[in-house]
C-alpha cells in the first residue's frame, strides 16, 4: 500500500531543480500561428528555466531523442512540452519522463495548438500562449511526485462471479487464452441455460468433460458468496464463504457476470391462442421448424412500454430477419413502441425491414380481439388498424436478481433498475467502476448492445489485456491529513467508488485501490483534510493566477 | 479582458481542443485550466480567479449522465449555484460565473459558450479586480 507523506498532504512543495521547456512547431501548423522565437527568448529568462528548445515535431522519433538527451542532462528534474492536446500527447511523454529517468508525474503539457494557435488571430494567440505557458510554469514548478507502486508479481488468475450463460462463456474464453479461473456461483448449480449452445452444468457428464479440457486451470465453488474483496487490480484476495465454510480465492482480475433469471411473461396468461415467446420461437428456429401462419410479435409489456429492456426488440429483430430468410412467405409483424437497435443490431434491424418484416409502432398495448384479430393504434397512420394473426409472439421476460449485497461488497454500484452500473461504455467498454473489475452478464446495464456472448468474451479480453501489462499504481488519488480530519462522512456519502472509509480512530481512510482520482471529495471536504498531489488547492489557485497574466 | 474556463480532463477539455479542430473561432480572453473533473472545482478556486482579476469564470464539465466520475459534474453546478450566491454577496455579478455541460465532440458549443461569457463581460463591465484598478 501507498504510505502518504508523514507531514500530510499539505507538506511544503519541493522546490524544483530546473524546468526544461520544449515548444513545439507542429510541423508548422502552430509556427505558422506564434512567434516561437519571441516566446523562447521570454521565457529562457525565467529563473527555473533550464533550457527552452523549439522543436519540429515532437511527436516524431528524431525529436523524442533530442528530448531524451536534453532531459538526461541532469540539469532539470521537470518538463514542459507546449505543443498540441494533454489527450492525445499525455501517455507518449509520461514514457519519454520514465526513460529519461525522470518521474512522470512531473510532466506538465500546454496545449498552445488546439487551444490557442488554431482558435485565435496571430497576434492574440501569440499572447495568450505566452499566459498559457507560464500558467503551466507555475504549475510545474509546484508538481509534486504522485506516489507509485509496481506490482512485482501480477497474479495471472481471473475470477468470475457468475450464474449462467455469461459466466460459462467467460470460463470458455478465459480458459482458452490460458488463465487460470476460478467460479464463484451463488447458484447449486452452474448451468448455461442459453438456448441453442452446448451446456455445461454440473451434472456429471458435461462438466467432468469441460474440467478435464481445462485441467487444474479452473475451480468451481457453487452455493458461494463472497464477502470480501481486498488488494489491487494484479493482486486481489477474495473471501468466500462456501458451504465447507470460509475461504479466499486469489485472483489478478474479477470478472461479475451475473446473468437474469428467466420468468414466465405476464402477458402469457391473458392472450388466447398460439402464443409462445422470443426465447422459444428461436430455439424453433435453429431445430428448423417454423411457427403457423402470420406472426405477430409484441414487443412490449402492458403499460405499452418496450423499453423496460432494449434487448427485447434486439431478440425481435433478430428472430423476425431469421424467420423471413426461412421463410420469405411469412408475414412477420413486429409490434412496438420503439426499436432499440444498438451496436450491430443497426444492421439486423435494417435487413429485416428489407426481409419484409414490418414494424408498427404504437404507445398502447394493442386490443386482442378474439378469434386471431389485433386492433392497434398505428403512430404512423394516426389511426387504428385490425390485423389477423395465427402465431403471437411475445418477448421472453427475466427478473434481475438481488444484487445489492454484491455490489456494496465489491463497490460498483446498481442502476435504478437494480442491475450493475456500467461506467461510460464508450470510453471503458466492459469495464466496472472499479478497477480490475470487469461487468457481463445480463444483470448489467445496457450499453455496449453486441449480446450477452459477446459482452462475456469481450471482459475477458479485456481483464486478460490488463494482466498482460505491468501493474502500476501511479494515478493521482486522495490523500487525507488525519489531523485536521473530522470524521464528517462528507467524502464517505460523495464517493462515487466507495474508496473513503471511516477507521477505528475517526478519521478518513482512503483504499486507494478504488480511488480513481477525481478530486470530488477533496473539493466538498469541510475540513480541508483531503488532497491530490496533482491538483493541490494552492497548485490549481497559482495556475489561475499566472493564466490571469499575474494582473495582480 | 480575462475569462477563465476551469475544464474537466475529458469532455470540457476535448470540447476545447475540438473547437480548435473544427476551426472554429472565440475570444483570446478564456485561458482554460484543466482539473481532473468538475467535482474538483472548490468555491475557493472560483473566487481566487476572481480575486486575481478574472472578468468572468466558466465552468465546463461532461453532459449530466455522462460524467467520467459519475456525478462530478453534478457536485459541481451545486457549487456553482452556492458561489454565485456568494459572489452577489460580495458584490460581484453572479452572471459573471456560469457551468456549461458540453460533450467532447461538440466544439461549436464551447466557441458558443465563450462567446457568450465574453459579451456578459461586455454588458457587465470589468471584474471587480480590474475596476478598481483602472
């Protein structure tokens, strides 16, 4: 674990050795705009200043090594690359600090492309770059080592919190790229109840036969729940509590994949006739047969909602383009408020409609009249239409279950349906809000649309990516001062990530394994107990100073 | 005249960077300063910008829901609300403070938004720092 400093988080900054500045041309795209020459001359007669160089493109390999020669000097301790976005440029000039043999926390990049030479006038830019670059002078010389740990040993084991499909698809994948796993299932039973795929379960045959596949690489313990997580991403301990009784499993990553539970649709009972549901109309499908007649799909439940789960209308797509390529003839009707087509689902939705199928979107659930009669509202028309059905189709219904007891203990929080939260999938598809914690499973808020298999792979390529690389705990997290804290719970109830804590002595505690560094806590603290060694107040506060041009 | 944009590290300081990309145009007067998430935004670093002879000061953070930390961006315009309250206190327009929720890739609404700081400050006048002063 991380130790802060003994004096607190507020110690007195560590005065740098010397900054060494390199302004970047950009290929001329910011030369053209600013007066590289005139801001090198302003800016050598800084007293911090070591040495100030005008570069081509450093970005390209030619200047990385101009870069890396100047910094090894020994003359600075520090740098600033003013040139183009801390986005795309960050992770490439941390490497060239830590080859340098300078700590990368100490890097401070100023964005005098994107945000000044492409926006302004030459002359205005010119000038707001010179403000730009000192602000990130003063930053810089108030940088502070962020403190970081490599993990030496990274423990190549995956474990995976799962019930049903998504787990044992995530076994298969993790097995294959050569893991070790372990299962932990809260069920009796581990079973892949998905439709149409081999099974494994527990029962002799199957299970005896993937165990041997997989050799000692994996474990499963059934009727297990944890109740504890500890360690770092790369290193974590899980307790178990097993019907044998307590244990811990040692894991480097840990997948959750809890899938939901199937239950019988409400709708079941009240319609007449041929009614069978998505679930059994594709297991139909894949055996070859087809369903009599016109079918009509009602995707939706009784309030007239469709969206109390897109993946319903995902399924509806699905089975509608599989049923018109067996069977062209078929009249396939899909009945819905709104298709919900994400990800590749996009593509299914607009070859079923070019297939034949016909979507008809209403806002109430239709009038089921009797003897094979639909009376719909049809939002497009305006008006009601009567359709004649033979087969009605209705989504297949599941029930999420109780999740809250795992997510306290792992710390990811539920959505207000009662699933996982997912974190931007955009940004960290698959992943948790915790890291080394990954998501799958259909009891997972829905963001990525690619299919309970998919998601289940796609987490264990990523876990599997993250135990590839080497483990650093260097991000910028919260550092608490005990003295000055008052044990108000402020940054306790703020935390997204559960990450501070109240110890025996009534002081914050920050796990730094959850931290993510966002700084939420350090503002609202009430006491002023809390920093990052980043973002300080007096860093940030100078940084506004200087951008003001030191007016005052 | 100063103005300075106090932008979260992933949507508002994209939404910078992608207003220079687009070619897009705003006054030389906003500087922006990039803290990790807008729920690092303190009262106290709003008022020290004011207090350093800011005219104005934006706040720019991810789209509510769309937060890299959750809900920072939430805390934030709670803060906002509270320091503008403490700004008319003190005398100082509560106009000259304002939080914009602008997504990454929408650069036309950052130059739209500094625009919009810059002719407040041109309605209001200087910042209290720079009236007194000149």
């Amino acid at each position: 674990m991380r130790q802060p400093s003994p004096d607190g988080p507020h110690a007195p900054l560590i005065a740098p050795n010397g900054v060494a500045i390199f302004l970047c041309r950009c290929r001329g795209v910011v030369a053209g705009k600013l007066d590289m020459e005139v801001l090198r001359d302003e800016l050598s007669s800084s007293p911090e200043v070591r040495t100030v160089d005008v570069l081509e493109d450093c970005c390209s390999a030619e200047d990385m090594d101009r870069m890396r020669l100047s910094l090894m000097s020994g003359e600075v301790d520090r740098f600033i690359v003013a040139g183009c976005s801390f986005k795309t440029s960050h992770d490439r000039f941390m490497h060239l600090a830590k080859d340098a043999g300078l700590d990368p926390s100490m890097v401070e990049l100023c964005n005098i492309k994107e945000q000044c030479a492409l926006v302004h006038p030459k002359k205005e830019a010119t000038d707001k770059a010179r403000i730009m670059i000192r602000a990130s002078l003063r930053r810089s010389t108030m940088l502070q080592p962020v403190p970081s740990r490599r993990l030496e040993e990274v423990d190549k084991g995956i474990a995976i919190i799962g019930n049903g499909h998504s787990a044992v698809v995530a076994v298969r994948e993790a097995i294959g790229l050569g893991h070790h796993v372990t299962v932990i299932c809260p069920c009796d039973e581990l079973v892949d109840d998905a439709h149409g795929e081999e099974t494994i379960t527990l029962e002799e045959t199957g299970f005896e036969r993937f165990r041997k596949q997989a050799g000692g690489a994996l474990t499963i313990t059934t009727s297990s729940v944890v109740t504890g997580i500890s360690g770092v991403p790369g290193s974590f301990a899980l307790a178990i509590s097993t019907p044998l009784g307590e244990t811990t499993v040692n894991a480097g990553a840990v997948i959750v994949a809890m899938d939901e539970a199937p239950v019988e649709n409400p709708l079941r009972k009240m319609l007449m006739g041929d009614v069978i549901d998505q679930h059994q109309l594709e297991t139909m499908l894949r055996s070859g047969m087809r369903p009599e007649g016109t079918v009509v799909m009602l995707a939706m439940d009784l309030s007239g909602e469709s969206a109390f789960d897109p993946m319903s209308t995902h399924e509806a797509v699905h089975n509608a383009l599989y049923l018109k390529s067996m069977s062209p003839r078929t009249q396939v009707m899909i009945i819905t408020r709104e298709v919900f087509a994400l990800g590749q689902c996009e593509h299914g939705y607009r070859r079923a409609q070019e297939a034949g199928a016909v979507v008809i979107r209403t806002d109430k659930f239709p009038d089921i009249g009797k003897e094979g009669a639909i009376t719909i509202k049809d939002l497009n028309l305006g008006h009601s239409i009567t359709l004649r059905y033979d087969t009605i189709v209705i989504d297949s219904s599941t029930e999420i279950p109780d999740l809250q007891e795992l997510a306290s203990i792992i710390g990811i929080p539920l959505d207000a349906r009662g699933r996982f939260r997912r974190p931007i999938a955009k940004l960290k598809p698959s992943s948790s809000l915790r890291e080394g914690v990954f998501l799958c499973g259909t009891a997972t808020e829905r963001n990525l649309g690619i299919g309970p298999g998919l998601e289940a792979r796609s987490s264990v390529v990523m876990a599997s990516a993250m135990l590839q690389e080497e483990m650093v705990d260097d991000g910028d997290k919260a550092e608490v001062w005990p003295e000055k804290c008052s044990g108000c719970l402020t940054c306790v109830r703020l935390c997204p990530y559960s990450a501070p804590s109240i110890d025996q002595e009534g002081r914050a505690l920050i796990d730094v394994s959850r931290c993510q560094g966002c700084g939420i806590c350090v503002s609202a603290c009430p006491s002023k107990a809390l920093q990052m060694s980043s973002f300080r107040d007096d860093q940030i506060e100078e940084q506004i100073k200087a951008s003001l041009g030191g007016l005052r | 005249m100063k103005i300075i944009a106090l932008v979260c590290s992933f949507c508002g300081y994209s939404s910078a960077d992608m207003a220079g990309a687009n070619g897009e145009t705003y006054p030389s007067s906003v500087v922006p300063v990039r803290v990790p998430c807008t729920g690092r935004v303190d009262i106290r670093h709003i008022i020290a910008a004011f207090r350093n002879g800011a005219d104005a000061v934006m706040v720019i953070g991810c789209l509510e829901g769309n937060c890299n930390y959750q809900y920072g961006n939430i805390e934030a315009r709670k803060r906002v609300v509270q320091a503008r309250e403490l700004l008319s206190q003190l005398g100082i327009d509560g106009e000259r403070l304002e939080m914009f929720n602008i997504a990454s890739n929408q650069g036309w609404r950052f130059a739209e938004a500094a625009k919009e700081m810059e002719s407040r400050v041109a309605r209001l006048g200087p910042g209290p720092i720079r009236r007194d002063h000149t």
